[in-house]
C-alpha cells in the first residue's frame, strides 16, 4: 500500500526529485551550471545531445561531479517515508520488500533493467518485458548456474595447467642436468686450463635453472591461487542460488557483476625453459682464445625448446633426427607441434650469416629462415605469406616456398646445402654445399628477427650442422 508523505514534507520531497525522471534522485551528479540529475538520466540525456537537460547549456558526462550531500539526503528521505508509512500502517515489512521510489511491494522483475519493480514502475518499464517473481527467478537462476559451469570447466582447466607447469618444473631440472653433463664433458676435454671458464659457465646455468624454475614455481603459485578464488567464486553463486526468490532478484545484478573472471588462463609464459643454446650451443667456440686448437665452432645451433616432440637432438644441439615415439617435453609456447620443424637458437635482426647443413641421403626435407612470430600450435603451408623462406626437397622435387611453389632445378642432388642470410640486403640464398654453385635466392625485407629453420622429416638418418672454419686475425 502506497502511503503519501506527510504534507509538510512535500517541498523537500519536490526538491529531492530528479527533473528528468520525475523520481527522488538516486546517485546525483552536480553539472557545472550547478542543476542535478540522477548519474543514469544525465547519461542517458547526453546519448542523445550533449547539452543540460534543463538549461541546454553545453556539458558532457566528464564534467559531472557526484553531489554527495544531494544522494545522502535522498536516501534519508526515502528512508524516513518509509519509516512513517510503516508507522502508519503498524507493519513491520523490510525496507528491501518494497519500491524505493513508490513505496508499494516489489512484485513484478524487468528482464531488461535485470531487477524487480512494483505495479507502479509500470511505466518506466513499458518498453520492457516484464515478468512475475515466480516467472523471473528461473530466468536468473538459469543464466548464474551457466556461468557456474562455465567456472567449473575453467577450474579444471586451471587444474590441468597446474599439473603440466608441474611438470615443466621437472623439464627445466632435466634440461640443466643435460646441460651440466655437457657443460663437464667440454671442460673435461679441455682440462686444467678450463676450469675457471667451466666454473663461470655452470654457475650461469645454476642461476637461469633457478631463475626458471622460480618462475615456473610463481606461476605455479598464482594458478593455485586463481583456482582458490574460483572455487570461493563458485560456491559464492551456489549459495545465493539457494537464496529466497525475491532477495535473489534483488542482488541478481550485483550478482551478475561478482560472476565474472577477468584473469587471464595460464599458460607458460614466453621464455620460460632454459635457453640451452646460451650454455651448451657454440661452447668450444666461446673459449677458443685459449684452447684454439680444440674449439668447434657452430655457426648455428639447434633450439630444443622450438624442437616438435617427434625430433630428438644431439646434446650439442647440431644434429637433429626424427623420433619413433613422441618425446614427453611441455608444451612451451616456442614448440612446433604438431608440425615437425625446429629452429635456430639465435636469431638476427642485421648482418650476414651463413651456415652448412648436411642432409645426406634422406628423400625429404626442408631448410630455410623464418619469422619469429610463426605460428607453432597449428599445421601451416609453408609460404613467405606465413613467414618461412624455405628450400624443400619432396618426391625427388626441390621447391620454394613461394605462394606459387616455385620447382628449382637441380643438377646434381646436393648432400649438404649452403645458406646465406643477408638481412640488410633482404636476401636469403641457397647453394650447394660442396660445389658452392648457387641455386636459388629469395628477396624480401625482413622487418622482424628471423631465425635459421629446419624440417628434417621422420627419417632414420640425421640432419648435421657441420662445425664452421675459423680464422684468427691479429694486428
């Protein structure tokens, strides 16, 4: 029952009620011209002209400031008539069980503005479709117990990336044992005189192995901590679902605003195994200056974190052979999979490089240079449109990876194929390791780092990276 204020309350009630929806105001907002509207009417006035819906003054949403003493004194008044019509009517209804702006009991729930409204908010709502209580609660409960599912598989998928970093941490402690092993295998070779530089390179391996394993632990911790509040999230909603109907329509809103997560899902973050080419890749060649004579130098060196979990590398990382089982190795951002490529460990932004590759015998293969931002999770065709200037020997056919497919002719089968990176120039080349007759170059201008590329195939021979001739020079 609507009870009316009492008549010396009306100037005030005429005073606390928002020019353009007639209402006591609710979040008042002060323009510069100094009139006040409800912060949501203002809004929706501005939609249409950017211009004070009294004065007509030019203003904009920006320029609105919250009028605290105007919002307090609303809620006062609304709270004190409610107070009087209780008195009035010698009942004890909540405050929340009826209509702030008509004082009648809230009956009815607006599926547009998402909250219940008494018979008389009729005609704010004519636009709207609206519903009885009965009628509206399986509406909410319905759409809040999607988003319940919708947490529930997102938990389970945060469980399962716990588990896979979990193992990560165990991939990173096996990459620095590989590592280490290598690492004392090369300074063994060298003897007495190395181990000093053996020393400084192993506590360089120690501190990344920390650093990642640190990392990997931290990310680790967050998931956890994500999946906590998940589950505080979820049980929150399950337990306002089991609420009374017309106190659940009544925070369904605030509801809706809880139910939603805007963390990222978790994923490996981008560098995060050991860069092995840093310690084992080019070892010999970073102490050559004291044991020449012994020192092996890599122009380029494989990336086993890059490498598709069907090619296995050598510990040195210059040979690479195709796996008759799939490898167990974590599924890092930088993997090829499920195609079977792996790339160099360091990339070039300027200069010119080149390397050898020996491919021998094997029927099938591809070598080249390639973007750093190839797509790695996905089966893509090999063209400069995706990134890859790349030779390939299929079916006893050598082609380019043009958009077209270019076929290059070939005299002789060549057992080791030369490559030439020339990034200012945008060149790559392709020769004939042996006789060093040029097969073919592609032009482009590389705007990104690229990277040395290799598709071995799933042969039982290996693809070598032979070691590189050094020259000394002094003045």
């Amino acid at each position: 029952m609507e009870v009316d204020p009492p008549a010396a309350s009306l100037p005030l009630q005429q005073d606390l009620t928002c020019p353009v929806c007639q209402a006591i105001f609710q979040d008042a907002v002060l323009l510069p011209c100094s009139h006040s509207f409800c912060r949501a009417c203002l809004r929706r006035s501005l939609e249409a002209k950017r211009k004070c819906p009294v004065c007509r003054a030019d203003t904009t949403e920006e320029q609105a400031i919250p009028n605290r003493a105007l919002t307090d004194a609303s809620e006062s008044f609304i709270k004190q008539s409610y107070k009087n019509q209780s008195q009035g009517q010698n009942q004890s209804r909540p405050e929340a069980q009826c209509c702030n702006l008509h004082m009648k009991p809230l009956e009815l729930y607006c599926e547009k503005d998402e909250e219940p409204v008494c018979v008389d908010c009729v005609t704010l709502h004519s636009t709207h479709r609206l519903l009885s209580i009965k009628d509206g609660v399986p509406l909410c409960k319905k759409e809040l117990s999607f988003r319940v599912q919708i947490f529930e598989k997102k938990l389970e998928t945060y469980n399962k990336m716990v588990h896979k970093l979990s193992n990560g941490v165990e991939y990173v402690k096996y990459q620095a044992g590989q590592a280490e092993k290598q690492i004392k295998s090369e300074f063994e070779r060298l003897r007495q005189m190395l181990y000093t530089e053996e020393a400084l390179c192993l506590r360089s391996l120690a501190s990344e192995e920390e650093d990642k394993i640190n990392e990997l632990e931290m990310c680790i911790i967050n998931t956890k901590d994500d999946i906590a509040d998940l589950k505080k999230l979820i049980d929150c909603l399950k337990k306002e679902m089991g609420d009374d109907d017309l106190p659940l329509l009544q925070k369904f809103r605030e509801l809706k605003k809880k139910a939603h997560w805007t963390e990222s899902d978790p994923n490996f973050h981008y560098d995060s195994l050991l860069q092995m080419g840093k310690h084992v890749g080019g070892l010999s060649f970073n102490i050559w200056k004291k044991m020449k004579a012994h020192v092996k130098y890599q122009p380029v060196v494989l990336d086993p974190n890059t490498a598709s979990p069907w090619l296995s590398l050598s510990p040195d990382l210059t040979s690479v052979v195709g796996s008759p089982e799939r490898l167990t190795v974590p599924d890092n951002r930088e993997r090829f999979d499920p195609c079977v490529f792996v790339m160099g460990a360091e990339g070039y932004t300027s200069g010119k490089h080149k390397w050898d590759v020996a491919v021998g015998e094997n029927p099938k293969w591809t070598l080249g240079v390639c973007k750093e931002s190839l797509v790695r999770k996905k089966k893509f065709t090999l063209s400069t449109n995706r990134g890859v200037w790349a030779m390939t020997l299929s079916k006893g056919v050598y082609t380019m990876s043009t958009s077209e497919r270019t076929e290059v002719k070939v005299q002789q089968r060549p057992e080791s194929i030369r490559i030439k990176l020339n990034m200012d120039k945008g060149e790559v080349s392709f020769w004939d390791g042996a006789s060093a007759k040029h097969l073919v170059t592609l032009e482009h201008k590389f705007e990104e780092k690229m990277f040395p590329f290799f598709g071995p195939g799933l042969h039982t021979s290996p693809m070598v990276l032979p070691a590189g001739k050094i020259a000394i020079h002094t003045s």
